[in-house]
C-alpha cells in the first residue's frame, strides 16, 4: 500500500512535472495542474476514471512520476524537506504534504528498473538513457 498526499491525484500529477507546495489535503491545486494536460480536461470531481486516453499519457511518463515521487521522499528521509513539521529524518507520513509512496511500491516488485532505465522523448517513444 502508498500514500499519497493530498490524493493519488498528486501522484497522477508527477508523470508531469515536480511540485513541492504543501496543499494542506485540498485536492483543488493540483486538479488545476492535472487539467492542463489534454488527457486530464475534465478531471476532478465526478470525473477521476483513468479512462485509456489518460492512461496512455500516463504509461510513457512512470519513469518520471517514479523519480519526482522518491525525491520528495529522500528529502524526508535526510532531514531536508520543506514539509511544515517535518524538518526531522523520518518525519511523520501525515507531515509529507505532498509526497507520493508510490515510487516505494514500484521498488518493492523490482518494476523501478525498467523505468529508471528508459525515458520517453517528446514523441512518447521510449529511449534508454545510454541513448539507444
């Protein structure tokens, strides 16, 4: 299991970009953000499926979510994340606003490999980082 904060919708934003603004629970920010991607309008609300145009946006960019999402955590874990009451290592999970687990629940399989390996391009395809 992960926990995501505010959402898992944070954790849908992270195959697009960083963002380390706390958002103290409140989803409405980062729905903002996640509009923005023409797979996302719409979403929020009543509307949070990952209907297969959203998951094809997504697919090519775990890579992405997974590295932005183990940065917020590593930040944590040696004391310097900028979470309100979490300046110590090992901060309570409730402090880490926001932050993502996901990127420890891909590690735990051993799936995190293939996409710290590969990365996609501005085309969608996928390229290893040794740049074949």
């Amino acid at each position: 299991m992960a926990f995501s904060s505010p959402s898992f919708d944070f954790w849908l934003y992270l195959h697009y970009g960083m963002y380390d603004v706390p958002q103290s629970g409140c989803n409405d920010h980062v729905h903002r953000l996640l509009i923005q991607r023409p797979a996302f309008a719409g979403f929020g609300g009543k509307d949070k499926r990952i209907t297969r145009s959203r998951a094809e946006d997504l697919l090519p960019r775990v890579g992405k979510a997974y590295a932005n999402a183990r940065n917020l955590g590593m930040r944590c874990a040696s004391g310097a994340c900028a979470h309100p009451g979490g300046a110590e290592p090992g901060c309570d999970l409730l402090d880490q606003d926001p932050s993502s687990g996901m990127w420890r629940l891909l590690e735990s399989p051993g799936v995190s490999a293939r996409f710290a390996r590969d990365e996609p391009t501005a085309s969608g395809r996928r390229r290893t980082r040794s740049g074949r």
